[in-house]
C-alpha cells in the first residue's frame, strides 16, 4: 500500500473522532466511576476505526484507478 498524506491524515482524524465515542460509550463507567480502564480495549478503539478508514479510502483510489476514464 501506498502512503498518501491525505489519507493519512483523514483516517487519524476518523479514528479520533469514532475512537473516542467507542471508548466514551464502552468505558465510560470506568472513565468516570470506579472501574478499571482497560489500556488494551482503549487501543483497539481507535487502531480498528483507523484500519477501516484507511483501507476504505485505499480500495476506493484503486478501484478509481481501475476504472477507464469516460468523456461526458
């Protein structure tokens, strides 16, 4: 896979955005009462929207790039 700044840069802003609903939404008792916040779900809560966006947004520029360009 390619490295591109823009995607790049729009997947670590999805992440952070998602990444930080799931962890508010799946750990909040332990954010804000007595749990434990789990280091390892607080991770994967952000590492797992960061691969969607970025994988997304890869398979999206190789199919554009598949495809032959049409005349309107």
């Amino acid at each position: 896979m390619d490295i591109n700044r823009e995607r790049l840069s729009n997947s670590l802003k999805i992440a952070l955005f998602v990444g930080t609903l799931l962890n508010l939404i799946n750990q909040g008792d332990a954010l804000w009462g007595d749990g434990t916040v789990s280091i390892a779900h607080l991770m994967m809560n952000y590492a797992v929207p960061f691969c969607v966006a970025w994988y997304s947004a890869w398979k999206n520029h190789r199919s554009r790039l598949k495809k032959p360009h049409q005349s309107i």
